[in-house]
C-alpha cells in the first residue's frame, strides 16, 4: 500500500481534493525532479482509485436500474416513460410464468 493511501472509510470528494492539491503543485512547477516524480505517482494512485469508485458507482447505478423492470401494458394501452410503468423485481425471486409458456 503507498504511504499516501487512507482508509476506504474516505469519501470520493476527499480522495478527489487530494488528487487536485496535487495536480496544482505540480501545474504550479519549481519541484525537484525525485518530488515531482513523487507527486506524480501519488497522483496517479488517487486518480486509480477515483476511477475504480466511479466504475463502482456506475455499475451499482446499472444494476438499481436492471432491477425494475417495465410492468406489461394491459391489453390495448401504450407503456410510456411514466414511474408507475415500472415495478420492483427483486434478484432473490424466480421470475413469473409468463402467460404464453408452453
């Protein structure tokens, strides 16, 4: 682990200020090589670990979305964009029978 790392217990935003503070030294310029080099690697890290949250959030976000699943219109009405359209389908259940199995 590098001695810049915290405890996941950090928000995003945290980790993100970080990752700034140590953009703008380095924008800033007048370091030495060895702690530019420093500050970049460090940076580097952060910048990883915004993405790999991110990724995470995103990929949550997909799946909060995948697990409501359109509610069939009834017989000769349209399924519009409205959230009474949409029913809760939970991972844990088997799916209904559907009508038209054989």
């Amino acid at each position: 682990m590098a001695k810049d790392a915290r405890p996941t217990t950090e928000s995003f935003e945290d980790v993100y200020g970080r990752l700034q503070a140590k953009v703008e030294l380095l924008e800033k310029g007048g370091l030495p090589l060895d702690e530019a080099i420093t500050l970049y690697e460090e940076g580097m890290l952060l910048a990883r670990e915004c993405q790999e949250r991110l990724d995470a959030a995103e990929q949550k976000i997909t799946r909060l979305k995948e697990s409501f699943a359109p509610i069939g219109p009834a017989r000769g009405t349209a399924v519009n964009d409205n959230p009474d359209d949409y029913e809760y389908v939970s991972d844990d259940e088997p799916p209904e029978a559907a009508d038209d199995a054989p």
